[in-house]
C-alpha cells in the first residue's frame, strides 16, 4: 500500500510561567523575569511542533514518547525531543512541507525572537527557515495568558512524502505504472 502524499497534523501546549526558571520558546533562552514550569525545559512552542509532527504520524502525542515521569527527561532540552520526532518522521518517510505557528503571551514581546525561534525549529527539522512561520500574539489581558499565569502555543502542519516520485512512478516489467 503506498503511504498518502501528505499528512496534516496540529499541536497545542501549555505550561504555567514561574520565577526561579529560564524562558526557552523555539530553543532560544529569551530574557524575562519568569520561565515556564516543566519537566524538560518546557518549550511549550516546540511541544506544539512535537505533538503536531506525531499526530501527523498517527503516533500518539509527546507524552506517551518523553513522559515527565522519565528520569530521562529531565531538564531536556525540548530541541533533543524535537531531533527525535524527527528522526521518527524521517524513519516513516516524511519531511515538512511546511508548518505555522502562534505562541500566546501577554509579556514578554516574543516579535524580536522570532527569527531565531524559527532557524532553531529549520536546523532540528532539517528544512528550509522560509518553511515555517511563528506568529506570536497577546490575549488582551484575558484569561491565563493575558493575565500572565502561562504561555500556550499551537503549531500546525503539513508532511509530505519523501519517495512519493517513486511510489507515482514505479513500473511493472512491462513498463505499465503499477497500482
């Protein structure tokens, strides 16, 4: 059976902002007076990348493959955990075709980060930066964003095939494409 073409996927995360820790969103450390709460180093935007490349999979989400109760995990950068979702995305024969982003945060202003944000998710996923795109908004001050308890983020994306030239070009003996 050939794989489909393409794959849709999307990922949302949370996690509560706290002092005493470093705010890392996309794999950059971004000066603020809080970090967010977490096993790993609690990248809420690349948990989002990761959750959406795994449902895209049809493999589960990021806690049944990194669980906060692994030893393993802890203090991790979320870009290893992203490596490794790729390497699964690699192994089922898929790429990014693109993916698009929104972090929610009242402070601190994340439109200076953004570049880095996205040339940090490009390396890990192994794609061109112009591929994806990180949008960063405030709430208005509602709820628990807008009143600073957390940053969430949600990251949806398209897969594509990496062999589906072959798989749309593959011929029987007699030179007919096969089904």
């Amino acid at each position: 059976m050939n794989q489909p073409e393409y794959k849709i996927g999307a990922g949302h995360d949370v996690h509560r902002l706290v002092t005493g820790r470093r705010l890392i969103l996309g794999g950059k450390d971004i000066p603020f007076e809080k970090g967010l709460e977490g096993h790993s180093d609690a990248d809420v935007l690349v948990h989002a990348v990761c959750d959406a490349i795994l449902g895209a999979l049809g493999c589960g989400d990021i806690g049944e493959h990194f669980p906060d109760t692994d030893p393993a995990y802890k203090g991790i950068s979320s870009l290893v955990l992203l490596e490794n979702c790729r390497a699964l995305m690699e192994e089922r024969g898929y790429a990014v075709n693109n993916l698009d982003c929104i972090v929610f945060a009242e402070r601190p202003k994340l439109s200076p980060h953004k570049k880095d944000m996205e040339e940090n998710l490009a390396r890990v996923l192994k794609t061109d930066p112009g591929l994806l795109n990180i949008k960063a908004t405030t709430t208005e001050g509602l709820g628990f964003t807008g009143r600073q308890e957390g940053i969430a983020a949600q990251c949806t994306l398209l897969l594509k095939a990496l062999n589906i030239e072959t798989q749309n070009h593959r011929k029987d003996q007699h030179g007919f494409k096969s089904l």
